[in-house]
C-alpha cells in the first residue's frame, strides 16, 4: 500500500465519502480539528492530574495531631474527609477524558490509514497546531 493524493475517499464510515475537491479540503478540516482536538485533550488530562495532586496534600505531622485532639475532645461528631472523594471525583474525569483520548486517537489513525495524503498531512498539521495551542496552558497552571 502506498499513500495517495485523491479528492475521492471514504473517511471512517460509509457515509462520509468525499468525491470533490471542496468535500476534502472540508475533510481535511475536520481532521485537523480532531488533531487539536486530541492535542487539548492530553493537556487536560495533564492539567486535572496536576490539580489533583495539588488538592491532595500529605498531611504533616502537626495536622495529625490537631486532627486527633479534635477526634477526642469531640467524640461524639464523626470527622467529615472529603479527600477520598476528591480524589475519586479526579480519577473519575481522568478516566473519562482518557477513553475518550483513546477514541480519538483510534478515529485519527483509521483516517490516516484511508492512505490518502491529503488527510494524512491534516493529522499532522492538526497535531502540530494543537501542541502549538495547548500546552502553553500547562504553564499557566
């Protein structure tokens, strides 16, 4: 197999079939903003899992301490932890913006396997213009 360069393709499912040439520069589009689209996804999972880590602080030993006085001057109260549940709130998206990276990635590689070159430098250009866009936000963190 080889790559070609063709205004006619089938992209992905039988009813995107493109047989003009306005129908794969639209084509190409929406493969490039699916590129950048995957490019912002992995900021995002990289952004939740660094406020992740940031709201789920090590207790130090002094907060250890207090806690406890707190717990035995005040039995009768239950002590409310609200980190387990944070932490399960981020796992939970990151779980969720991982599948659906993975989808993504998997829609990406099938359109490039179309072996049409004109979609293949849209992946590309996609991922270089959504690098180029996304993670400059990790910075800004």
């Amino acid at each position: 197999m080889h790559f070609i360069f063709s205004d006619e393709v089938v992209l992905l499912f039988d009813f995107w079939s493109v047989h003009s040439p306005t129908g794969m520069a639209l084509s190409v589009l929406v493969i490039l903003l699916l590129a950048v689209l995957y490019e912002s996804i992995k900021v995002g999972k990289a952004r939740l899992l660094h406020q992740a880590l940031m709201n789920l602080s090590i207790p130090t030993s002094q907060q250890l301490i207090e806690e406890a006085d707190q717990d035995s001057s005040s039995s009768d109260s239950l002590p409310v932890s609200r980190s387990p549940l944070r932490w399960f709130l981020c796992h939970f998206g990151q779980s969720l913006l991982h599948v659906a990276q993975v989808v993504v990635g998997y829609f990406m590689m099938l359109a490039v396997m179309s072996y049409n070159t004109w979609i293949f430098f849209g992946v590309v250009l996609g991922s270089g213009v959504g690098y180029y866009l996304a993670y400059p936000l990790l910075s800004m963190t």
